[in-house]
C-alpha cells in the first residue's frame, strides 16, 4: 500500500476531521477567526491524524473519541506551529507568510494560545483521565521544547543530547501520542498502546532530522523558505552540529552569526560547504538509526493492514524530500 493509497482509503473520516477543524477555528473575533483559518487552509500533510487513524485500527476505530483525538492533536500541532514562528521569526510556512508575517507576534501568539484552547476545550469532553494525562504532558512539553530551543539559539557549544531532547519536546511526543492516543481511544491496552507511543517517537525523531537536513539541502521551492534558514537565524540542527565539529566550518559558522553584514552569497557558500561535508551523511545515519528502532516496533505489534500501512510511513519519512 502507497503513502497516497493510504490518504486515499482514510479520505472520508480526513475530511470529517478537517469540517471539525474548521468548526472548532469559528472564533466570535473576525481577527482570531481570519488569522486561525489562515493558517488551517495554508495545508499540510496531517500526518498526525493519519497515525491516530491507523492506530485505532487496532482497537474499535468507530469510537467517536478517535474522531477527537485526530482534531485535537491537530489542534496542538496547529498552535505549536504558530508559536515556532514566532520565535524563528519565520515570514514564510509552506511558501506562504506565517500568522506573525501577515499581522505581528500579538496577534499569532494569541491565535496559537486559542487553538491549544479550542484543543483542551474538546479533549475535556473524554472521560478518561489517562488520556487528559497524556495530552496535558505533550502540550507542557512542547512549551519546554521552545523554552529550549530559545535557550539554546546561536550556543556553538551544545552537545548532541540537547538537541535530541530538542526535537523529543517540539516534534517526536507528538508524533508518540498521535499513536498512542489512536490506540488508547479505540479501546486497546495500556501495553499496546505503550508499543505504538514508542513506534511514534522514534519516527517523530527521524521525522524532524529529517526535516533538518531538508532545510540544509532542499530548495526553496520545496522549503517554502531559504535553504539554511534554521542556521541563519541562530538554530543549530544537527547536520550543523555534526558540522560544528570541523574547526574550519565552526570559525566560518560563527563569523557569519556575529556579522550584522553577511550577505546571502556568503550564506550560499557556507550551506554549501555544510551540504559537503559529513554533516548530512552522519545526520541521515541516526535518522535512519531511529527508523530500525521504529519497524521492530511494528514486529511487535499484530500483523493488520494498519501495521503494513505504518511501516509505509516510516519508508515515506526516510525518503522524502519536502
């Protein structure tokens, strides 16, 4: 089964969750409301509906607390995104200008605190106490995850645990509840449900490596933004981290982020000196690492259709270029 088969078999209830998340971005502000919506038809790939789908093909899909859960952590998924841009003081998303570009940080900082709000406002609908449990860890998590990158913004010196506890806050736990989330919601165990959480994570990880070493080596048609943007505005990902250790890119790195004057030639030139490098084969590697670690995951779990469809993902995750 294709990625776009799988889309395509999930077709009916991904458009049910896309009326709820339109339904649910109906702010009484013409404001919140333009600027939540906005974001929302900017697209995407759902990709964190489509694992709560497939986990809860495990249990009873037709729950309706699986149609929930998809939402909701696309809502999370949605303010955490709006958040990101404000502290990258990124203009674009997906080619198109982010909430904070088209009106100011006010205005996307609180648009990102409504949509989380409009995400806890329907997951207290769930009676289960172990699910508000879970959500409200991811969602405090991903706060510490943007206090950390902040944190960690133009340091040189960080080590690799930083930035892979990093993209475990911002990225990964997402990912891990979306699955475990699906599985919980259709009626599975708490022990099946703790094998597909561990199944989300590590993808969550090689997703986001992933996503950093497009950002070194993808276009800008295919970013929707420069390539390089993450280190040129102070964010060390990994393939600059691996890149770091090479005393000559390190002196170069920190002389183009203490130059108020460095044109985007010279920016060229060190990306491409990055792409070059070690840097991007070292990063594929342990993205790849995290990838293993998530398909003996699936061995684990019953041989279903849903389990031939995650295993997709996971090729879909290692392979892809935007």
């Amino acid at each position: 089964m294709s990625l776009a088969q799988i889309y395509l078999k999930e077709k009916k209830n991904l458009n049910i969750i896309e009326r709820k998340l339109e339904s649910y971005l109906q702010a009484p502000y013409p404001l919140l409301r333009e600027a939540s919506l906005d974001l929302l038809h900017a697209g995407g790939k759902r990709i964190r509906p489509i694992l709560v789908l497939l986990a809860s093909q495990y249990g009873d899909p037709d729950r309706k607390e699986v149609l929930d859960s998809a939402v909701t952590l696309e809502l999370i998924h949605m303010a955490s995104l709006v958040h990101d841009d404000v502290v990258d003081d990124s203009g674009l998303r997906r080619g198109k200008p982010t909430v904070k570009a088209k009106w100011d940080n006010r205005v996307a900082m609180f648009t990102g605190d409504y949509i989380f709000a409009r995400a806890i406002e329907l997951i207290s609908r769930f009676d289960h106490v172990q699910a508000h449990r879970m959500i409200s860890k991811v969602i405090r998590d991903l706060s510490l995850g943007e206090i950390d990158q902040i944190r960690d913004l133009y340091n040189l010196n960080q080590n690799l645990r930083a930035y892979l506890l990093r993209i475990k806050r911002k990225t990964a736990i997402l990912m891990a509840l979306s699955c475990q989330l699906g599985g919980y919601a259709s009626g599975c165990s708490l022990s099946l449900s703790g094998k597909l959480y561990y199944f989300g994570y590590c993808l969550g990880m090689s997703y986001q490596i992933t996503d950093d070493i497009l950002d070194f080596v993808g276009t800008e048609k295919q970013l929707g933004k420069p390539a390089g943007s993450d280190l040129r505005s102070g964010n060390i990902t990994l393939p600059a981290f691996y890149a770091l250790q090479d005393r000559q890119l390190h002196d170069a790195v920190a002389a183009l982020l203490q130059s108020d004057q460095a044109s985007d030639e010279e920016w060229q030139a060190l990306i491409q000196a990055i792409c070059a490098s070690d840097a991007i084969a070292r990063s594929e590697q342990l993205s790849d690492r995290y990838l293993d670690k998530a398909r003996k995951v699936l061995k684990q779990l019953p041989q279903i259709p849903a389990t031939k469809a995650l295993e997709e993902i996971a090729g879909y995750v290692g392979t892809r270029n935007y």
